[in-house]
C-alpha cells in the first residue's frame, strides 16, 4: 500500500508539473527543472522497487501493481511542447544526438526496473516506448537545456516575411527569407497572437545564439 501510495503521489506531481509548464509557466525555469527531476524520481523509484512499480498493467504476485507511466509521460509531453513552441533550433542531428545521449540510460534504467519489455514478446512494445521516451523526454530535454543554460551572446538578423499560413487550422505558421546561417526560405511555427500581428512584407528580427550544447537557437 505505501508503494501504491507513493506511486499515486509522484503520478499527481507529473500531471500537475506538465500542467503548470504547458498552461502557466511562470518561473520558467524552474517548472522546467521540476518536469525533468520529476521523470528521474519517477525511473529511480521503478529502480528501488523493481518489479512492484511497472509502466503497463501487470500482477506481482497476483496482485495489481501500481503504474508509474502517467508520471514519465505528462512531465515528458510538457517538455517537448513547450520546446516547440517557444524554441527554433538550428541543428536536428547535434540534437538528436545528445537526445538519446542522455535518454538511453533512462530507458535501460527503467525497463531493468519494471522488468518489462526484456523478454522477446515484448521487445517490439520497448522500441516503441524508448523512441516515444527519445523523442519528448530526450528532445525537449535538451533543447529547452541548450536555451536555458546559454550564456553566448545574440548575433542580430533582420530577415522579411513572405507568407504566412494556418495549418490544420491549429498551426501557425510564417515563411520568411533566408537569414544569418539559413540559405534558403525559412519557416516558423509561432503563436495565434504573434501569428495575428505579422503579415507579408513585415519585417522581423531573429536574434540567433550558439547554445548550451553548442545547437544554436532563435527564441520564437
């Protein structure tokens, strides 16, 4: 019961922590900071109790174990949309890179923990969840840390928009000319509001810096 109660607990701090970043984040870094150690306590506390907390329905010893999995995931999305939507990065494969850089121990960590997914049946379902881990733990990780943690200078572009376009009708997207490292006809996805403001032939200003881990980034 206290397994099952903890694990509830840290459940609710991922959901309310996803919440606060992607809705409301003020102290931006911190709710950051607290989406990402939130998903390290969640795989360290699969590890301390492995094989009692699980990430999919499962009985230890005929009875139900608790899943942890609403913890890692809402703390993970949060980190990868608020990413996309506030940062551009310049430099996919550098990023993709120190992604599972940092993502593979994680996931090894957590299947070790879980015991799940190691068996043949199941190792097709773990390549799924370790490229689903990747791609939002990992990359949100690490763009919104190669941000966060910049202390480089902007270098100043001016660049003009040349159309701009509603995707889906929930994405904004604005196309503008080439700029700075960028040769060819660049897009951004931007907010609804920023999207409202601009129109073809306006100006824009890109400030453009190197990054944490060396991927250079506009601010959005």
């Amino acid at each position: 019961m206290i397994i099952r109660n903890k694990t509830k607990f840290i459940n609710w701090l991922g959901v309310l922590a996803a919440l606060w970043l992607m809705f409301y984040p003020v102290y931006y870094n911190l709710a950051v900071f607290m989406n990402i150690s939130i998903i390290i306590i969640a795989i360290l506390f699969v590890l301390k109790h492995r094989g009692k907390v699980g990430i999919e329905a499962r009985k230890w010893d005929n009875t139900p174990i608790p899943k942890i999995d609403t913890a890692i995931l809402s703390s993970s999305f949060a980190l990868i949309l608020r990413a996309v939507l506030d940062i551009k990065i310049i430099g996919l494969e550098t990023m993709f890179i120190y992604s599972m850089i940092i993502s593979i121990p994680l996931i090894c960590i957590l299947f070790y923990g879980t015991k799940e997914y190691l068996v043949r049946r199941k190792i097709f379902v773990g390549l799924i969840w370790a490229m689903l881990f990747t791609s939002t733990f990992g990359c949100g990780t690490i763009i919104l840390g190669n941000a966060i943690l910049d202390q480089s200078q902007p270098k100043l572009y001016k660049s003009k928009i040349i159309s701009k376009e509603l995707e889906k009708g929930k994405y904004y997207k604005i196309y503008f000319e080439p700029w700075g490292p960028i040769k060819t006809i660049d897009l951004m996805r931007v907010s609804r509001a920023k999207f409202e403001s601009l129109n073809a032939n306006d100006s824009i200003e890109l400030e453009l810096k190197e990054g944490f881990f060396k991927i250079q980034w506009v601010k959005k």
